[in-house]
C-alpha cells in the first residue's frame, strides 16, 4: 500500500512539478498530502477521502476548515497519512 502511495505521490505532484528547492519540494508535499487527505477521493474507502473515513462522514464545518494535520493535533491521535 505504501508504494502504492508513493507512486501516487510521484506521478501527480513531483513529476509534474519542476520543485527547484528543498523548501519548495517540503511545501508542495505538505499542500499535496493536505489535498490527498481531505479532498480526493479514494476508491478503496468507497470515494470518500481518509478525512471522512477517519473523522466520520459529518465532518463538522470548523473541522472542515482545518488541514487533517490540525485536526489530527486537536484529535490526539495519529493520522492516516501525514508528511512533516
């Protein structure tokens, strides 16, 4: 499954990015895993994202507003993926 990420990773953000720095390599990942955790759908947990199957399918509206990272801080409990 984790390569099944990665390869994800790789072939809808890096390769079509040209990143030219480090500190935009981390910044680009972070607004990905943040697009790939609370908006994309996932085929696997019935196209819903991993925020929905995670949280809940009412996500609330302030939960919502903040990335899964925030959430997961407020939540206290590990994310389902997460760069850093």
């Amino acid at each position: 499954m984790i390569e099944r990420l990665w390869r994800t990773i790789k072939c809808d953000d890096i390769y079509l990015k040209e990143y030219e720095t480090v500190e935009q390599l981390l910044a680009g990942l972070r607004n990905f895993f943040d697009y790939y955790n609370n908006e994309r759908p996932h085929s696997s947990v019935g196209d819903r994202t991993p925020a929905e199957v995670y949280f809940g399918a009412g996500v609330s509206e302030e939960a919502a507003s903040m990335s899964l990272v925030e959430q997961l801080h407020n939540k206290k409990e590990a994310p389902v993926y997460t760069f850093v």
